[in-house]
C-alpha cells in the first residue's frame, strides 16, 4: 500500500499510543481469531463501550464456533440482548455453522471466505483481516469515512464510495493497519465526533479541512 499521507498516518498512530483504548477485550493479543469474530459482530453498529459489558462473559461461555451452535439458542439471545442484538442470534448461529462446515471451525482468513459468512460485509471482513491475522487490510465505515473527509476534505459521504475506500488504502501503512484502524475509530470516538467535535484537541487542526 502506497505511504500517501505519512505524516497523518504518524501522528495518528502517536496520537493512538497515548490516547488509544488499549484496554478493550478483544484488541488483547491473546485474543483468538474466533473472539475478534464475535467481537466484529457485536460492534456491528453498537458502541465499544456496549460491547464491552457483554463480550467476556460471551466468549468464556462460547469460545469456540461449536460451543456457540451447540448452546440452546435462547441462551445466547438473551447473552447479547443487553446489547439490543437478540435478533442478530442468527447471525452469530449461521456464521458458526458455517465455519463448522466449511473451515472446520476455523475463522478463515482470506477476503473472499470471510465474505461467505453471514453478517459480514466488507467492513467486517477486513477489520478481521488485520486485527486477527494481521493483514494490510483498510476498512471504511461511516466513523472511519468522517474522519477521513473531515481532514483531507474529501467531497464524498458516504462510506460505500470507492473514493472512500481508495484513500483508506493508500493511507493505510503496511504492517500496521491494526493499529492504523483502531487509531482511526478511537480518534472518531473522542475527538473528531459526529457532532460537537474536539477540534482544539485535535492534532490535525492547523490544516484539517473541516
């Protein structure tokens, strides 16, 4: 991936290291592929913070995708209803009987087969790339894409657009976009908000086109 916009990427990633939340659950490296899994799943449109109250629980009671499909299905609906996801049970059952039966439980690893999955989209499926097998993967959705056209004063708003996705992966710098992604939503989630956001904190302030 092309280093365009180094100096973003830098102060983003230093940014990251100080203010970054490090403590979540699912970004421990000893987290499994199949806990990021779950995790993708459950941030689907629900708050780190919302996440953070159910996942522990969750993957110590369903470590694995056979643990999960072999537990009665109201036991796991009302384990993530706190979340407002009991009618995304589904999701997380179909998604492990198919990685039962056609990656013999195992959370694949390529872009194509995670996109086979049910509930996972192009979003969902690169931030599994690189956060749970490390992969250059960038990825888009609608806090990333804030972040990116506030400060490069990019014209497109919308998340889906290719021009979104083409400046996410120039920027994204090979061997870090795990952390390059984390950096990009946790700096969305404090400082460059959806509204009221933290400009006189924000270190891109001096040339940001916002």
């Amino acid at each position: 991936m092309a280093d365009e916009g180094g100096e973003f990427v830098d102060v983003l990633l230093e940014w990251y290291a100080e203010n970054g939340r490090h403590d979540l659950p699912w970004r421990d490296p000893s987290a499994s592929p199949f806990e990021i899994f779950v995790a993708e799943l459950m941030l689907q449109q629900t708050s780190a913070e919302q996440v953070r109250g159910v996942y522990g629980e969750f993957v110590e009671q369903y470590p694995t995708a056979g643990t999960l499909l072999a537990a009665p299905e109201e036991d796991v609906a009302k384990a993530i209803e706190p979340l407002g996801l009991r009618k995304r049970t589904a999701y997380f059952r179909r998604a492990s009987a198919q990685l039962l039966a056609r990656h013999d439980g195992r959370v694949p690893d390529s872009r194509s087969e995670l996109l086979n999955l049910h509930g996972v989209g192009e979003y969902t499926a690169a931030s599994v790339l690189a956060h749970a097998y490390g992969r250059d993967a960038s990825a888009v959705d609608t806090n990333v894409e804030r972040v990116l056209a506030r400060v490069f004063g990019s014209e497109s708003a919308e998340p889906e657009s290719s021009e979104m996705w083409d400046l996410s992966d120039r920027l994204a710098p090979a061997g870090r976009c795990d952390d390059f992604l984390h950096a990009l939503i946790d700096f969305g989630a404090a400082v460059c908000t959806a509204r009221d956001p933290n400009c006189e904190s924000c270190p891109f302030e001096a040339t940001c086109e916002y």
